[in-house]
C-alpha cells in the first residue's frame, strides 16, 4: 500500500512559543482513526520549523520599515521577525520533542548563518523554501551537509529547479521535489494539480510531491490521488490566533481530517488492475441474479428456454451458463420463480 510522507509545517505559526510548538506536536500525534470502520491510521509522519537568519533577510531599509497591522508583533517589520525567531536551542528542544513522540523533524533554512542549527542536531531534512530555489549559494551551503533535501518550487519553473538541482546533485541526489503555488491562500483555478504527474515524467530519479496553500483539505488529498508521495500543509492550534499564517492553515480538527482522508485514500488506490474483491461476494450472492423457472416445471420435463429469466439470489447458474440447463431433465418438480440449482438438474 502506498505511503504519503505527511509534513505538518510549523513554520512560524508557534508564535515565537516553544510551548506552542509543543501543543501542536501533541495535537499532531493524536492517534487517527476512521470511526466508521474502526480502522487505527497513521498520523502525520514529520513537523517542520523554519529558521531565519535577519542579518540575510531583507535590505536595512525594509527590516526598518514601520508594520503596523493586527498581525504584527513589532513596530517594525525587523522586529516582527525578531519576536518570532526561536533561537538555535529552542528549535532543538521542540526536536527533542518531537522525536519522543515518533515524529520526523524537517527544517527550513532561510540563509546560509542558519546551519549553525547542525551543531545542534541533524534534522531528518532540509527544506528549499520557495523564494530560496534560486539562491543557489544557500543551496550549495545545504547540499554539502549531505542531509536529504526536499525542494518547493512554488515561485519557479523548469530552467529555475533544473539550476537548483545541478547544484545540488553535485554533493547528493536524495532530493525531493514538491510542486507548490507561492499565492495565498492559493486560488484553485492556480494550482495546477496537473504538474504533479508532469514532475514525476520528466523527474523519474526523484521523489514528487506537494506543498499546499489552499484552504481546507481537498487539493492534497487530490495531489495523492495523481501520485503525490509527500504532503506538506500548515498546521495552527487556532485559524484566528494573531499571526500571517493562521489563516490559511489547518487547526487541530483540519490536520486530524487531512490525515484520515490521505490515509483512506492510500488504502482505497490499490494496484493497478481490474478483479473482483474478496469484499464483495457476500453482495454478489445476495444481488446479483441467477437462472430460475418462469413457471413451473414438473420433474422429468426437458427444461426450455422460453421458462427462465432471472432473479436473485446470485449464487446459481448466471445467463451466460443457460445452456447448461436448456435441454436437460429436471430431476424434481421446480416451482415458477425459483432459482435453479444443480441438484434440480438429471446428469
């Protein structure tokens, strides 16, 4: 069966708390399980924070800029970045934690000052930010890590992600390439799912995915259904918390939902073929309609065509086996609407 790599993307939505971070670790590894069948599914496989480093941010100019909007947690848009960074130590506590509770932890570096984060632990992988997929000195920076690497291609195109991936390759190829639209929220006359199954054509040595930013969980799990094999979404305790992010993010009830539909789905792909299930032949015996007798038919009658049609139960002979009882003597008299079996057959 197939398995979606599903990231829970932090990002800044911790509101400069590690304790926040820490709630919705939790609420990310809740158990999931489907109500209707019982089935226990697996949760979300990794969360991913994300490092700045606002000596490589934005020119002097704009960090200096006045912020002045309900989302703000500075006068200046500098120090609205200041109070949400979490610092080196911090993010390897919200790792430790992570990792107590089973989960994967993946991190976006923002500049090249952010791999001072290594001397603290090894992340599972590192993430390409979208607006990064042309920075090719930070990716050059990552690659020589040898850590696996997962790309977004949100603000790119072909000639950009080709140019990423040479400089990488160059030092590993455990690359992954997540189709992503860098609008948000994402309108969905945008997104493209299309280019999901185009990346895995034209890129068949790396592992494709999707970074989503439209509301609600339909599109990821659509990605899925074309061949998605990773699954990024922002997660927040609450839609309505201050902060950019929240809004378009999935709360605690959203993440639980995502996770049951993807996982329902991994399970409702299955292979490649047409064959009837094992699941139904209790259905095919109740519904489906076998040969009975128009009317009735006396033992020792040659039994004909013109008395039989079809009811059900669907565990006699089908249409299509009619001629094994057109001709022959019924071994015992046959009331009219009964379906035919075998036994009622002279050999």
């Amino acid at each position: 069966m197939k398995h979606t790599y599903i990231i829970g993307e932090i990002g800044q939505n911790h509101n400069g708390s590690v304790d926040i971070a820490r709630t919705l670790i939790d609420a990310v590894s809740q158990p999931v399980v489907d109500n209707l069948f019982g089935e226990k599914l697996k949760p979300m496989d990794a969360i991913k924070l994300t490092k700045r480093d606002l000596k490589e941010e934005l020119s002097a100019s704009a960090m200096l800029k006045p912020y002045n909007n309900p989302n703000s947690f500075g006068k200046t848009y500098g120090e609205h970045r200041a109070f949400l960074e979490l610092s080196d130590e911090q993010h390897f506590e919200i790792y430790l934690y992570a990792k107590s509770k089973g989960l994967e932890f993946v991190e976006t570096l923002c500049a090249r000052g952010c791999l001072t984060l290594l001397n603290y632990f090894t992340p599972d992988r590192l993430k390409v930010a979208s607006r990064d997929l042309t920075n090719l000195p930070l990716l050059e920076a990552m690659a020589e890590t040898r850590i696996p690497m997962i790309l977004s291609t949100g603000m790119g195109g072909r000639e950009e992600l080709d140019q990423a991936l040479e400089v990488i390759t160059r030092h590993h190829s455990d690359v992954s390439i997540l189709h992503c639209l860098s609008q948000y929220p994402s309108e969905y006359r945008n997104i493209n799912l299309n280019t999901i199954p185009y990346l895995k054509k034209h890129y068949p040595g790396y592992k494709i995915g999707y970074s989503d930013h439209s509301i609600g969980i339909m599109v990821p799990a659509a990605a899925v259904a074309l061949g998605a094999e990773i699954i990024e979404k922002h997660i927040t305790l609450d839609r309505t918390m201050k902060g950019t992010d929240h809004q378009g993010s999935l709360g605690v009830d959203g993440i639980y939902r995502m996770v049951r539909d993807i996982r329902n789905l991994e399970m409702a792909l299955g292979t490649e073929d047409m064959f009837i299930s094992d699941a139904v032949q209790d259905t095919r015996i109740k519904l489906e309609r076998s040969v009975a007798a128009l009317s009735p038919i006396r033992k020792g009658e040659i039994i004909t065509g013109d008395k039989l049609h079809l009811l059900s139960p669907g565990d006699g002979f089908k249409w299509n086996e009619r001629n094994l009882i057109i001709g022959r003597k019924a071994a015992c008299d046959i009331p009219a609407d009964e379906v035919i079996y075998p036994n009622m057959l002279e050999e």
